[in-house]
C-alpha cells in the first residue's frame, strides 16, 4: 500500500493581509509601498526611546470589516502586546501585536470543495499587527534594510487545524484574498507581499482524531506555491513516520526554484517572544455603535453577489462564479449591463434581439468572462487598466443587438478597441464593417456563389445538408464576412430548395 494512503494531512494557515491605510499603524508615516527605501520612517517606527505610538483608527475600522464578513465574535475590548525578538529588520526589537485578548475570535470560511458540496473552514481568531521592515540581500552591496514596512498595519487571519489537502489550503487563500479586495482592505498581491501565508501541517493515521506534531512551511508567494509546498511537506512527514522515525516541531522555508522545503530554524514558543501588554498603548474598546457603523457601511460581498446573479440577472452558476471571483471584475460586468440598459431596458428598442434583462446579462456575461478575461489574463493587467471602458463595450453589444454588425465582426472591432480604445461605431464606420442585411444584396452574392457552384447544387438536391454550410461559408467569403448571417441563410434556403422544383 502507499504510505500516504494510511495518513491524512492536517493544515492549519496563518494568514497575513497587509492593510491599505494611508498611514502606519501606530505613527503617522506613509504606509505606502514601492516609496524610496527608508524615506517613510519617524521616531515612532524607528522605535526611538520616548518616542510613543498613536493608534491609528482605520486599523481597528479594517480588522473590524473582516471580522464581520466571515461572523467572528467582535471582543468588546482587547489588547495590545509586544512581540519581542531580535532581527536587524526590526529596529524597535519588538513588534506591536495582539496575544491573550485579540479583537476577533471564531467565525469561518466557506470554500467550494473540489469534488462538490462545501465545507467550511473554522477560524481561531484575528488580530491586529505591525509590519516588520525589510532585509534586501544584494550581491554586491550585502545586505541593506529598507524599513518603510515598519510598523505598517496587518491583519493575521489564523485558521483552525481544519483543512484538508493542499488543493483545500489554497482554495482557502483564495477566498480569503477574494473577501479582502472585496472589503477593500488589503489589495490581495502575493508576489509583492501584500497577501502572506504560513503553512502549519501535520499528518496523522487516516480516522484518527488526535494532532501529530506539526512544521511550519513559510515563503510562499503564489497559490501554486502553497499547493506546491504542503505536498512537498506531507510527502516527506508521511515518509518519516513510515519509515518509524518522528516529526520534529520546526520551520521550513519553501524554495520554489528548487522544490524543495529548507529547515530553517526550530519552532520558538509563545513564551520565547516574551509577550507582554504594551504599556504604552490603552486597549481597544469597540462598542456597539462602531460595529454597527461598520457591518453597515460592509459593501454586498461575494457570495450573496453571485446569488444575485444567478436569481435576478438569470445567468448560469458558471458565469456568476467567473464574474464575481474578482470584485473589479463584478463591478465591470455590472457597469456594461446597467450601461446597456440594465433593468430597464432603456436601449432595448434599438437592440431587439437584446431586450430582456436576462439575455442582456447573458450577452454581456458572455463577452466579460471570453474575451475580456483573456485579454486581461494574457496582459496580466488588472481590469482596472483595461482600455474598454463599460460604456463602450455595452455600445458595441448595442450595435450586434441591433442587426448593424454580426458577432464575428464584432470579435474584430473588439480587438481593434482593445488596441486604440476607439468607440466601436467610430471603428465600424472607419473600417466600413456595418453589416449587410438588405435582401437584395445578399440575393445577388447568392446567386453567383450558386452559379458558380453547380456540382455542389447537385449534391444538395441529392439531399446532402453538409453542403449547405458550404454555401453560407463561400457567401459570406464573397460579402467580407459582413452579410447578416441570419439573412443569409434564409436567402441562401429559398434559392436552393427553388432549382430542386
Ligand atoms: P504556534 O504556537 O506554533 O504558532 P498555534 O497553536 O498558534 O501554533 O497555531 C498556529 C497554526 O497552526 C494555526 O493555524 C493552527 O490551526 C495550526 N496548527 C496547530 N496545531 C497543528 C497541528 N498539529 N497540525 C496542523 N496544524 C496545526
Ligand atoms: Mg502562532
Ligand atoms: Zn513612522
């Protein structure tokens, strides 16, 4: 038998989401990244004795979003304490966070399980913290440190030993990244460090109920990256143990070029960090007031959105799982429908083919999750940047609506306002693509492609369909594919099935 098939994984995350204040945690520095290293530090950050930090309020209003969203237990009042080690990064010696008394505890996570259903992933608490700086290792110059991240504020979303499979894990991360864009508190880059995981796993006898002993995998900066490392990892637990040997409790630091997790150090212990109430800091009080200030300020978020899409706008699950994944994604697809006519419908009459609300939103589903999506992807810009705005793709939706040009032109003006994000009825009248639907025309392309093509006639009559495509495919080669497809057709079935009398 395969070892692994005789244990299971067990995996806790602790999750980092760096916040989007303005300003630091605890002084009123820049917090924002990418600035002139070491330009956004004061007395505070640096941790200059007499130097006294100033809780900054959009870090509690941030935590307090979260918190609710994933229906955590809001603690009246909680505490601040120092985390104390030493790191050249970390200048002050110790690092502002929340141990005995943190400000959000319980709640949970629902993810989409793989094989169907979901499952609900269980949270121990969240908490407030403060960012370390940065050591950058150059070859040349050694090692520099840019502290502009001290004292920057985070989040630690900290998961319950609940999660079952690397496949599990990230699609934890994921949801986790998607809530917090949503909220618009962190702006969910793992690449630049925004969005952090660490990985607790452990394995044990498949059933059994008890923890093993558990490692650390840190270093992650990609989804993959976390799947890539919780399967390096187990593989090797379950192979110690079957082989009889004993985990040993330590972190690992992930190296993604290699594929391989690297000891790093043995695991410290709470009491090692010596934590200790921050005497210089008075406790966080949240009353009722703010909570109810804040959960009703809490934009729609992404479950009940996708709902809403399904029930009000009719589309397929499919489509509202793609649309709503990204919050800029959903807003997009929402500008485009309302600006096609949403609920009303106020286009409608120039665009007959496009006049219910539901095939609106199918239309428009259809062109965000295609096309847009694959223009973004293979960019790998965010929508925010993408050169259509609404208002022109719902125009260009307008004019396929409306009989002026067909959906294969309309692929062609759309990659044309992707380059110049020009207005679609500019391109169409440049480039002289407005569909051809008069009769009379497509009867005399019609009739020249059947002159020409008697053998084909023959087979027709002898009742061979397949050919029929061929009649539709050389008409509209002979209109520059601007012949409307659906009068073409026609005209194309009436001509034909006429020689056979
Ligand atoms: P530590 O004190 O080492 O930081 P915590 O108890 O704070 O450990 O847990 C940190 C994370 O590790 C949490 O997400 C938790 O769910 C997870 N965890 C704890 N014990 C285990 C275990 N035996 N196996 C897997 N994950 C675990
Ligand atoms: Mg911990
Ligand atoms: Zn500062």
């Amino acid at each position: 038998m395969n070892p692994g098939d005789a244990y299971e994984p067990v995996i806790g995350l602790e999750v980092h989401a760096q916040l989007l204040t303005r300003t630091k945690a605890f002084c009123s520095c820049s917090a924002r990244f990418g600035d002139e290293p070491n330009s956004n530090v004061c007395p505070v950050c640096l941790g200059m004795p007499g130097a006294l930090p100033v809780l900054n309020l959009k870090l509690v209003e941030f935590v307090l979003r979260m918190g609710l969203a994933v229906g955590s237990r809001i603690a009246p009042r909680s505490v601040f304490a120092r985390k104390n080690y030493f790191y050249p990064d970390l200048p002050k010696g110790y690092q502002i966070s929340q141990h005995d008394e943190p400000i959000c505890a319980g709640g949970g996570i629902d993810i989409d399980l793989p094989g169907g259903g979901k499952k609900r992933i269980g949270l121990t608490r969240i908490h407030m913290e403060e960012d370390a700086g940065k050591s950058i290792h150059d070859i040349d110059a050694g090692t520099l440190l840019d502290l502009n991240r001290c004292g920057v504020p985070l989040i630690e979303i900290v998961s319950e030993p609940a999660i079952g499979s690397p496949r599990e894990a990230s699609l934890y991360l994921s949801r986790i990244r998607q809530l917090v864009t949503y909220l618009g508190i962190c702006d969910g880059n793992m690449e630049e460090g925004s969005l952090r995981c660490d990985a607790n796993v452990s394995v044990r006898p498949r059933g059994t109920a008890s923890l093993g002993t558990k490692t650390e995998v840190k270093n992650m900066n990609s989804f993959r990256n976390v799947e890539r490392a919780l399967e390096f990892e187990i593989g090797r637990q379950v192979r110690l143990i079957a082989d009889g040997g004993t985990v040993v409790q330590e972190t690992l630091l992930w190296d993604a070029e290699r594929n391989v997790a690297i000891p790093m150090r043995s695991k410290e212990e709470a009491h090692d960090y010596r934590y200790f109430p921050d005497p210089d800091l008075a406790g966080v009080t949240v009353d009722d007031a703010w909570i109810a200030a804040v959960r009703r300020d809490l934009p729609e978020l992404p479950e009940p959105r996708r709902d809403r899409f399904t029930r009000e706008l009719g589309l397929p699950g499919y489509d509202a799982d793609v649309l709503t994944a990204e919050k800029g994604v959903a807003d997009y697809f929402e500008a485009t429908l309302a600006a096609l006519g949403g609920r009303e419908g106020a286009v409608a009459p120039q665009a007959p083919h496009i006049a219910s609300l539901a095939q609106r939103a199918k239309a428009v589903s259809n062109w965000v999750m295609t096309d847009v999506l694959r223009v973004l992807s293979a960019g790998k810009t965010s929508v925010a940047e993408f050169p259509v705005s609404p208002a022109r793709l719902a125009s260009m939706i307008g004019l396929i609506g409306n009989g002026t040009i067909s959906g294969k032109i309309a692929k062609e003006v759309f990659e044309d306002m992707v380059s110049t994000g020009e207005d679609p009825r500019a391109i169409v009248e440049r480039k002289g693509l407005v569909q051809v639907s008069d009769a009379g025309a497509i009867e005399r392309a019609v009739d020249g492609v059947v002159a020409s093509n008697m053998p084909q006639v023959q087979k027709y009559l002898a009742g061979n369909d397949k050919v029929f495509a061929f009649f539709v495919g050389e008409t509209m080669k002979t209109m520059k594919g601007k012949g409307n497809p659906k009068v073409v057709n026609e005209v194309l079935r009436r001509k034909l099935d006429a020689l056979g009398r």
